[in-house]
C-alpha cells in the first residue's frame, strides 16, 4: 500500500506537475522554427529576472564594500559612477536575452561597436579625466584641502568632481583642472603625508663680510616672524662663494604652504632691516670691463687697464 502511493506520488511529480511547469516555461511567443525562430518565453523572462535581481545585488554590496570608509561627497560620487555602470550591466543582459529568444544580434553588436570606438576615440581624454576621477575617489590621492603645485601654480583643492578638480590659487582664482593630469604627470602634493614643510630664503652678502654675524641675523629674522614653527628649529646653509657675493640660505618650518609668499616676502624686509643696522651689505652684480684700441701698422696693441670699483 505504502510503495503504490510513492509510485503514484513519483509518477505525478515527473509526468503531471514538471510537465505542467515545463510546458508554463516554455509558453510564449513562438515566431519561426524551433531552430531559427524567435522564442520569448516564460521560462527565458524569469531566468532574466533572477539575472537582473542577481546583479543588482551584488552591485549593491561592491558599492557598499567600496565606500564603507569613504566620505558623504565621495560617497554620492562613486553612487553615481555605479549607476552608469550599472546601466551598462543591464544593457549587456538585455542583449543576452535577445540572443537566448532566438533575435540575431550580430548586427546590432557590430553597429554598437563601431559607434563606441568612434565616440571613443572623439572623447578619449573626457573618459581619462573620468577614469582619472574615479581612482583619486578610489585611492584617496588627493583630498579637499591639499596644497599641490600643477603647471607651476600652487593651489588649494576646493573640490573633486567627476571630470574636473576646481583649486583656488594664491592670487583668489580658481583652476579648473582635469582630473587626467593628476594620473598622467607629475603633480606635487605638499600636504598628503603631512602639514608641515620646509621652506627657504637665499641671500648674498659681500666679500669680506662676518659670517657668524650673518647666520646670527638670518636667524633672528625667522625666528621673530609669525608663522614660522617654533617646535622645530630654522637653520642657517653657507651655500657657495658666488662671482659677486657670499651665498647663504636659511631654511624653516611651516604649517601653511599656502600663505608662504607673504611669509617669505616679510623675512625678506626683516633680513634687509637687519643688514642695514648692522652694516652688512648686500653687494650687486660686479664686472670688469676692458677697452681695447685697434692699433695703426707698426704700432703697438694698447689697452685701458680696468677701472676698480670704488
């Protein structure tokens, strides 16, 4: 008694329901052949479906593994990346379904793909500029507020967009810089691995000068200025013996690149007011000059000997 009822209960699920939900799957639209017609089935929607929600959950979660360290803007950026690619996935699903209908899509692909290598190569420096955003999000080489230098400008980021980078510089403009430049040359960043940098100020004094009395006032004048780091000490470099002077450097410590050139210029007038209550001179550029008298024949070559300088 309890064989016959497995054998029906058997029976049932393999002839009466699978064939049921077999011929549910395949129902449809069926155009053609079974070979070369167009077959839009139950079963070929569904198993697009499960795709689509398949993907879409896995693109949620590489979106959410990504960001989970990222700020808020970063974060709205790299969504709207995703959306793009996203749609991209979605496209790429579609195509497969028609290809699973029976729908050649040869031709289709082909039309694709000559049109994406023509605006490819049309637009080839906006998708290095996008691709150039998404890796500074991505790898956190640049950040709002760094100090770089682009072009030999030095400027403040104010924001990373998609395509482009906006930096205020010194002189209260702003840069719009694509974001290809970043991965394709060599950009100076004055505040990623930390705030403090050391700057220079180069002087010459004249021969004859007392070199202990000069580092003593290059330091004074640094030490004296706001917005030089007390915590870490300035030092004085004799660089060289210049054609005209005496070459020396004194180096210090910063917290704010971006304001350096009105630190430097206010050394600048300190040094000078030192020098001169000191009497130490800054010499100008020195050179002797000879004059030379053509000579009739059978006379001797002649020449005005140099004038020292007084």
């Amino acid at each position: 008694m309890v064989q016959d009822t497995t054998d029906d209960m058997k029976d049932f699920i393999e002839n009466d329901l699978w064939q049921t939900i077999e011929e549910f799957l395949n129902a449809g639209i069926h155009l053609g052949d079974s070979n070369n017609g167009i077959h839009l089935t139950f079963g070929l929607l569904i198993l697009v479906s499960l795709v689509l929600i398949a993907t879409k959950f896995l693109m949620n979660w590489t979106r959410v593994f990504f960001t989970r360290k990222m700020d808020t803007e970063d974060k709205l950026k790299f969504v709207t990346i995703f959306k793009y690619v996203k749609y991209l996935i979605y496209v790429g699903v579609i195509l497969l379904t028609m290809s699973s209908a029976g729908i050649d899509i040869t031709l289709l692909i082909t039309a694709s793909a000559a049109l994406f290598v023509g605006i490819g190569l049309a637009l080839q420096e906006l998708f290095q500029d996008i691709i150039g955003g998404i890796l500074i999000v991505v790898d956190k080489s640049l950040s709002v507020g760094d100090i770089v230098e682009v072009d030999d400008r030095i400027g403040k980021i104010l924001e990373i967009r998609l395509r482009t980078t906006l930096a205020q510089t010194r002189d209260e403009k702003v840069m719009v810089i694509p974001n290809h430049k970043f991965m394709m040359e060599t950009v100076f960043n004055y505040t990623q691995n930390h705030r403090i940098i050391r700057e220079v100020v180069r002087v010459g004094v004249a021969y004859g000068s007392d070199v202990e009395l000069v580092t003593r006032l290059l330091l004074e004048a640094v030490k004296e200025e706001e917005g030089v780091l007390k915590q870490r000490e300035p030092f004085v470099m004799f660089d060289d013996f210049g054609d005209s002077a005496l070459l020396f450097s004194v180096h210090f410590f910063i917290d704010d690149a971006f304001m350096v050139l009105r630190l430097k210029s206010r050394i600048r007038y300190r040094i000078d007011a030192l020098f001169r209550e000191h009497g130490v001179r800054i010499p100008f550029p020195q050179r002797d000059v000879h004059f030379f008298q053509q000579s009739l024949p059978g006379e001797a070559d002649s020449y005005s000997q140099p004038q020292q300088p007084e």
